[in-house]
C-alpha cells in the first residue's frame, strides 16, 4: 500500500494507531504499519527510513486533530457540515 493510501483511510477514520517498523538491520529502510478499527493491519511496502518517518508523523498529526470524525455517513452527519445543499449567501 502507498503512504497515501495509508493517509486516505486517516481521513476516513479507519487508522486507530500508526507505528513504524524497519525492514533491514541498518535501519535504511522502514515501512508504515497502521491498525485499523477492524483490528487489521495494514503496511507500506519498504521505504526510506526518513520517508517512513514522515508519512507515520503526518498521520500521527491526523490522528490527533481528528479528521475522521468529520466524514459524512448515511447515518448520521457528524461535524460542522451544511446538509442544507442551498446557495451561498453572501451580505453587503
């Protein structure tokens, strides 16, 4: 899975925790592990430590300010969305 597919489901609210494990012993190399609200888990394939880091910071960051919440489903709307679907209005 790329590192942006692994960001999509953040925005989904599927991730619950994110972690990074090395693929070699010199630790050139990591990939992205992320469990999801099913208990799975899913991973990147092996990528440069340092580009590991940063897609496991950025998702972290995600997490914390509680993206997924804000999605829309059918059940229920949750977050600040307008379900009017009316025109925007605009006041002199």
């Amino acid at each position: 899975m790329k590192g942006r597919d692994m960001e999509t489901l953040v925005f989904l609210g599927r991730v619950k925790a994110v972690n990074v494990e090395f693929c070699n012993d010199s630790k050139t190399m990591a990939k992205v592990v992320a469990k999801l609200d099913t208990e799975e888990e899913v991973e990147t394939e092996c990528i440069p430590t340092r580009a590991a880091g940063k897609i496991s910071t950025v998702m972290k960051h995600y997490l914390r300010l509680g993206v997924g919440k804000y999605i829309i489903t059918n059940d229920k709307v949750s977050g600040n969305v307008d379900t009017e679907g009316g025109e925007d209005e605009v006041q002199d």
